[in-house]
C-alpha cells in the first residue's frame, strides 16, 4: 500500500499541483457558500448519491452504476431548477469579487444609523405600526425590489416614522437605507417559498422579509402591525427581537461587516477561516484526481504531423519534391491524448545551417512540438532527403505590357517605369536563360484620367528578388493631343 502512495507521490507533475488546488478552491467555494444555504441539504443528497456511485463503480455494481449514471445524466438540469436563485446570487458574488469594494462607513456614521434604526423601531413598535426596514449588505438588491420611490434622503428617526405613519401612501411597502441615507420607500420585496413549511402564521410583511432574506444578504427589520414585535430576517432565518437595545446590538454587528478592514491583517489570516470546509475541499480534489486525473496507464497512437521547414536562407532553394509530414508514434496517459488538440502538434526544421547539394536530415524527437505529458516512441521516416543550391544573383530590366489603345484624339508620347531594373535571385537550372520581369498590363484607355499606375509584376517560377520582397513599380505615361492634320490619313 505504501508503495503504491509513493509511486503514486513520484508521477504527480507541476500541473498536477495546480489541477488540485484549482478544484480545491472551486469545491471550498461552494462548501461555504451553500453552509448556511436553506438548500444545502439537498446539496448533501445530490453529493452522497455521487459517493455511491463511485462506489458502485469501485465495486463494480453494474445495476446500481448503471441506475445512477442515468440520473446524473440530468443532474445539470436538476441543479438548474433547484439551486436557480443560489446559483444566480452565487454568480452575482463572483462578478462583484473583481470590482472595487462598496461603500463603507466610519463608526460614528455606523453608531448613529443603528441607533436612528433602533430607535424609530422601538416608537413604531409601541404604536403597533407596520413597518419594513431594508439594510443593503454588499449584494445588489435591483433584481429583487419592485416599485417604490427614490428619496436618497439623508436618515432620521422623524423620517422612518412619517414614512410608516398609518396614513402615509407608502406606509404599507419597504424602506431601503443604505448607511445613513433612506434610498427608496413604498418598496415590494419577493415572498418567501418556504415560509409556510418553516413557519406558522407569517404575516405579508415578515414572508417579504424572509423571502429577501434567502436571496441576497440584506438585514429585513419587521415590525408587526397586530402585535407589536420586532422581528429579524437575515440568512434565511427570521427571529424575534426582545427590545431596542438588542436590535442596536445587530445592527451595529451588521454595519462593523462593512467598515473598513484594519490596515494591519495577519497575512495568511484567511487560511484560518472555514477550516473543516478547506480540509474536506482538499481531500475530494484529491479523490477526484485519483479518480479522473491520475496517469495510470500509458498508451501509444500515431499522428499524421505536417513538416515544417523553417529558417531557410534566402539565397538558398530547396528543390522539390519536399517532404511535407511525418508518422509519429506518442506514447502517455490516455487522458493526456483526450485534452489533445492535433492542430497544436508539429514537426519542425530549422534549415539556418543549411549546405548546397543533397543531404539527409534525421528526425528527432526534440524537433516534435507536443504537451509535456506525452513522449515520442518513434518517427517515419527517420531521415529525410533534402537537395537544396545557392541561388544566382542577375539584374533584369523591368519590361512594361499595355493593352487597348488610347482615347481617341490621345496618343502616346513616352512610358517611364522606376524603378527600370530589378536584383532577382534564379535557381541554377535557369542560368543562361532569359529572364523576363513584365507588369501587368496597363490599359491604355484609361490614359484620359489616369496617367500614373502601379502593376504587380509577373515573372517566372522559381525566380525570387534579392531581400524577399517583390518591389513596388511606379509606371507613368505622358499623353500628347493629336492635331486635326495627324488624324487624317
């Protein structure tokens, strides 16, 4: 058993490393982020249902695997419908992670809001007036309110309580604060799906409370228009408060989250945090790893890889045929071969130190470009022929084509090209031929608004301009009028 860890320990690579880590904060994430989600323990289900599966398939329980891999066939679907709105407030904190944090709030402005807050609450509580306060934690609340009107007032206990006096228009809708300013009034929040199944007899505004409560991290304060109670909705929970002074103590508890960090934080201070969560984060990558990622078996397949010849000297041609791809024979773990693109694999030549004449290139295994994982068996061919000679310089004069003739009453008086000649390098074989560079043809009838072009350049192949690019030609032709006796036969 030790020897198998250690040869186990002994393959495991960089990228191993940073496959595990990589799952193990992907699995903490949603560990603390469904703890204290109210669909966590459907979360457990779905997860205890995949250890048997594993399981079964260690075990090999062909009807139990075969059962349950049908059903994780729809699981997507499954998650889907079951954690719609975790997921979405799962997505939202992901988005808000990379921008700058929220607004924050010193302790002065913190201790007066709570005490504000508490305040207004205990008045309206002993009035037995209705009311719903909303608190803005760090998540965005506009997906979630519905109605209301902007006031972006600054807070008050005045205030709060006009808002929810009987006889106010908004009194019967949700107030949101944000730090010390009262944003909007006269608001709708989403009812709570499980209120029924969790609680008994919740009125409108405390299942308002509770179902914002569930989808997002805001602090709900409700004061019960019957009897008079302050309740708390926060996590998914709704509690009842004995007095002011305890509901003081939860708001400044709220606003402290959102104070500036201290300046002075222990580095490694968030490893200390949700430890059992990290650890068990840790050991399933680990499992899943040994599951799916670990290399156990090697195995060879053979690509068709093309050939490329790269470095060539410009005074150099290589002469055709040419070699243009090559067998070769991998050999690795076969999960390597599935994450395998065969676009990325090529075999490459570089031709710098070429020599003139025929000569046999071997192949090698470092000429291949191929994933780290995977190593080359063998080559086909071993050897490649390659017959390559210098070219000859030659200078050749610029020859210009026309076609058509020009406008009538148009003729034409001289054809200058720059530049007149051209450096061209020509394999040996053309030697002692001649060379021509011709334009393309100019058509003459276009003399009467244009007089100035710049052809391409024909030439034959196989024949190369010294420094590798063709040169650009400027072809200008002067026009004479023809008179009235130069026209008569």
């Amino acid at each position: 058993m030790i020897e198998s860890v250690l040869a186990i320990v002994k393959t495991i690579r960089i990228q191993d490393v940073f496959d595990i880590a990589i799952i193990s904060i992907m699995i903490s994430v949603g560990l603390i982020w469904f703890k204290d989600r109210g669909s966590r323990f459907v979360f457990v289900g779905i997860t205890l249902l995949g250890a048997v599966y594993f399981l079964s398939r260690f075990f090999q329980l062909y009807l139990t695997a075969m059962v349950l891999q049908g059903f994780f066939a729809i699981l997507l679907f499954v998650l889907i419908v079951i954690f719609q709105e975790d997921l979405r407030s799962f997505f939202e904190r992901i988005a808000l992670l990379g921008q700058i944090r929220g607004k924050t709030f010193d302790q002065a402005v913190s201790n007066e809001s709570a005490e504000i807050i508490a305040q207004a609450t205990a008045e309206l509580s002993h009035k037995k007036a209705g009311a719903l306060i909303v608190l803005q934690g760090e998540a965005p609340l506009d997906r979630h309110l519905a109605g209301g009107q902007k006031l972006e007032g600054l807070l008050s206990q005045p205030l709060l309580e006009s808002i929810f006096d009987p006889h106010s228009p908004g009194h019967d809708g949700a107030v949101l604060i944000d730090g010390n300013r009262l944003m909007r009034f006269g608001c709708h929040l989403p009812l709570s799906v499980s209120a029924a199944r969790r609680y008994a007899n919740l009125g409108l505004r405390h299942t308002a409370a509770l179902g914002l409560s569930e989808r997002c991290d805001a602090l709900c304060i409700v004061v019960s228009e019957e009897r008079g109670t302050i309740s708390l909705g926060k996590g998914e929970r709704i509690m009842t408060i004995a007095n002011a002074s305890a509901l003081r103590v939860e708001l400044e508890a709220f606003f402290a989250r959102r104070m500036p960090p201290p300046e002075a934080t222990p580095s490694m201070g968030w490893l200390k945090k949700n430890i059992r969560e990290k650890v068990i984060a840790l050991i399933l990558a680990c499992i899943l790893w040994g599951a799916f990622g670990y290399q156990r078996e090697t195995v060879q397949r053979e690509f068709i890889v093309p050939i490329q010849y790269l470095n060539v000297p410009v005074e150099w041609v290589m002469e055709e045929p040419k070699t243009a791809d090559a067998r070769v024979v991998f050999s690795g773990p076969s999960q390597a071969f599935q994450l395998l693109s065969t676009d990325s694999i090529k075999l490459t030549l570089d031709l710098t130190q070429l020599q003139p004449g025929a000569q046999e290139i071997p192949l090698t295994p470092e000429m291949v470009k191929a994933p780290s994982n995977l190593s080359v068996e063998r080559i086909q061919p071993e050897r490649i022929k390659v017959v390559t000679s210098r070219l000859l310089s030659q200078t050749v004069r610029i020859e210009v084509l026309t076609e058509n003739n020009p406008p009538k009453g148009l003729a034409v008086q001289s054809i200058e090209i720059l530049p007149a000649e051209a450096n061209i390098l020509i394999p040996p074989q053309l030697k002692g031929k001649r060379i021509r560079v011709l334009t393309e043809p100019i058509d003459l009838s276009l003399l009467d608004v244009q007089q100035v072009f710049t052809p391409n350049l024909r030439y034959p192949s196989g024949v190369q301009f010294t420094g590798g690019k063709t040169p650009l030609v400027r072809v200008v032709i002067k026009i004479r009028k023809l008179t009235s006796t130069s026209t008569t036969p």
